[in-house]
C-alpha cells in the first residue's frame, strides 16, 4: 500500500517536536530548575554554570559522531533513538542529589539532545527543498519548535517547584520526562515520512571544509559563547532583582511564544541572505536583548528583553543551516550542519562556566551576562563579513 504524501509544513510540524524535546526540555528547561537546585544544593554560579558547560560538551561528543550515526542508521531514526534517550536520562535526574551524577546525566543529556537536533536539522534541510516549500518557513518552523518546549517548562515547572515537599524540583524533572516521551511518537511519525528521496545525501561521501564559510562559522561560535550565558542564568538574575514568581513565569512563556513566532518573522529574511548578513543581524539584536536586564531591574525591560531574545535566537541557528544550504552543494549539507553544530556546542562550553566564574568573582551576574551581550556583538560583526560562497540561483 502506497502512503498518501503528507503536506510539507505537517512534517515540519513534526520534526518541530525533536527541537521541543531536543533544546526545550533537555537544555532550557534548566533556567527554571536552577534557582531552586542552587538553593537546595548549595551551588555557587560556577558550578551552576559547570553542569551547563557539561552539557554542551555532550551536545559536542553527539554532534561529532552525528555524520557517521547519521550514515549507518539514517537520519530519522538517530533523531528519534535522540528522544527517547533524552526522556530516560531526564527522569534520571529526578532520582538523584548527587553533583557527580548529576554532570554525568547533563553531560549524556547533552549528546543525546544533539542526535535528535542534528539529524532533525538535516531532514528539515532536505523538506526545506521540496517542490513548492518555503525553506526559510520551513527551517524556521522546524527550529521554533524549542518554543513549545520553553513554554511548556515556564507554564508546568514553576506549580512543582512552590511545594513545601523537600527537593520539589525533583519532579520538574520527572515532568519534563514525561512530555518527552510522550511526544516522541509524533515526531518519529513525521521523520519516518520525510520523502526517502530528501534524505539521500545524508550519507558520509560528500566533504566539508571550513574555508567557505569562515566567518560564519567564527560569528556562530559567538553566538554559542553569549546566547547560552542569558539562557542559563537570566531566570536567577530576575529572581534576583526581586521579580515574582508570577511575572518571571509570565517572561519564560513569553520568551518562548518568541521562539514559536520567529519562524514567521524571519522566514523571508532567512531566504533572502545568502551570505552572513541574516546571523549578523539577529546576533546583534540578540546582543540588545542580553544587555537590557543589565542595565536596568525594570520589568518592562525584562518583558522587552525575554520577547525579543525569543523572538530571535533560535533563527540564529535557522540562518546557519540556511548559509548551508544556499553555499554548500546537497551532498555537503548533512557534514555542513555538523559544522555548524560543533562550533556552536564549543561555543556553549565556554559560555556558561565563564559567566559563573565572571559573575561568582565579584561582578555579579550583571557582569556576566554583559560579557554574554558583548560576544553577541562581536558574533554579529564577524559574521557581517560572510560573502556567499556560490553564485545565486536566480
């Protein structure tokens, strides 16, 4: 029996639950944990920082053997085995109080997160060229998809963690679990049915060297290095300040209705740039959305600075596997993808024990997160020197 073919955004939709599970509930999920862990725990902003730092280095060790899981067992299934190793070492968390545990599960967390992340910006490349898709929509979709995942951490973490019951956050993670694993079947439904044709290239024949693309690559390692500073602490810096629950809850979710919404907003900007133009933009005003809680404690800067850092820093990885696509011949885009992942992960293992350190060694997290803003900035100027590599097709 033949399938029906399945409309290309349905399976954008799909796939957009892997980057729900992959960064929302495995990684970000964590801004909202913290403030409760670090109370309970003990934990100076360095060692906060350490088990984020831990987790990018995971996300590092799956990027890298991606291409060659990738090539032996296919694109969809790696990202689906992504999911549910993602929802097991999630419900392990909750089971224990151990800081060395604890950094061996973010760290395992982090190279599953990878699998489903990686091999699902791969199927979304190979859907983004379908006959009569939009690709930027397409990428943007499928990388918005985190949102749903932050927004279910802001609206479902916070009941767990306000019971007077000892270790509450312990359940956050056992949530957190659960939603994994129950929309793994979805998302393996949509990756199943990514046409066999798309995913061809997937393999490991076609090279990739960084000498094309070098200011992409150096402008998204900054990308990694500041984004993941704000993301890791932001949540601590409001609480910090004095927010309240209600209205850091009411700043997460809004940050991640952001994500969701940006697969709309820069669609068109993300077809357009062919060269580095679209990263350079979005880090810069990603670099003024890290700066505004710096500069101020006023909860309408919080508001500005959560609605527009979701709004933009998810299609900053949407813009560099765009730059693939419109630089890199098909058969280089999965090698390509890894790339661009691997220097972002670097990027990530840097930036959150730095900003703990900076933050812990008398600056506060004002210092910190200002250093995040900064490297923001030099991301958004490195990567405006980006020119495209092939000629444009139109």
């Amino acid at each position: 029996m033949i399938e029906r073919p399945v409309p290309v955004m349905r399976l954008a939709a799909a796939l957009a639950l892997g980057a729900a599970v992959s960064l929302g509930l495995a990684r970000f999920s964590y801004a909202l944990l913290l403030p409760a862990m670090r109370a309970d725990l003990g934990w100076n902003y360095t060692l906060a920082g350490t088990l984020n730092t831990l987790n990018a280095a995971g996300y590092l060790l799956g990027a890298l053997a991606m291409p060659r899981v990738m090539a032996r067992w296919g694109a969809a299934a790696a990202g689906v085995g992504g999911c549910v190793a993602s929802a097991l070492l999630l419900a392990g968390h909750g089971l224990t109080l151990d800081n060395g545990v604890l950094m061996a599960l973010r760290l395992a967390t982090g190279a599953s997160s990878a699998a489903t992340f990686v091999a699902g910006g791969v199927l979304a490349a190979r859907l983004a060229g379908q006959p009569g898709a939009r690709p930027g929509l397409v990428l943007g979709v499928y990388y918005g998809g985190t949102g749903l995942g932050i927004v279910a951490c802001a609206l479902g973490l916070p009941p767990l963690l306000a019971r007077a019951v000892p270790h509450a956050w312990q359940g956050g993670w056992w949530l957190l679990a659960a939603l994994a694993l129950l929309v793994t079947p979805w998302m393996a439904q949509g990756a199943r049915r990514v046409p066999a044709a798309a995913l061809a290239a997937s393999g490991p024949a076609a090279g990739f060297q960084a000498r094309p693309l070098p200011f992409g690559l150096a402008g998204y390692f900054m990308f990694g290095v500041g984004y993941i500073g704000y993301m890791t602490f932001i949540v601590t810096l409001l609480r910090e300040q004095g927010l309240s629950s209600a209205t850091i809850t009411a700043f997460y979710a809004l940050l991640g209705v952001g994500v969701v919404a940006s697969s709309w907003i820069w669609a068109g900007l993300l077809q357009r740039a062919r060269g580095g133009g679209a990263l350079a933009v979005l880090n810069g005003l990603l670099a003024v959305a890290a700066a505004l809680p710096v500069i101020s404690p006023h909860p309408v800067l919080a508001f500005v600075s959560g609605g527009l850092f979701g709004a933009v820093f998810l299609s900053v990885v949407a813009s560099t596997t765009a730059l693939v696509r419109h630089n890199l011949p098909p058969a280089a885009w999965a090698k390509g993808i890894s790339a661009f992942t691997i220097v972002f992960a670097v990027g990530q293992i840097v930036g959150p024990v730095a900003v703990g350190w900076l933050s812990d060694g008398g600056g506060g997290l004002q210092l910190g997160l200002g250093v995040s803003a900064a490297a923001l900035a030099l991301g958004a100027l490195l990567a405006s020197r980006q020119r495209p590599c092939l000629p444009d097709p139109s």
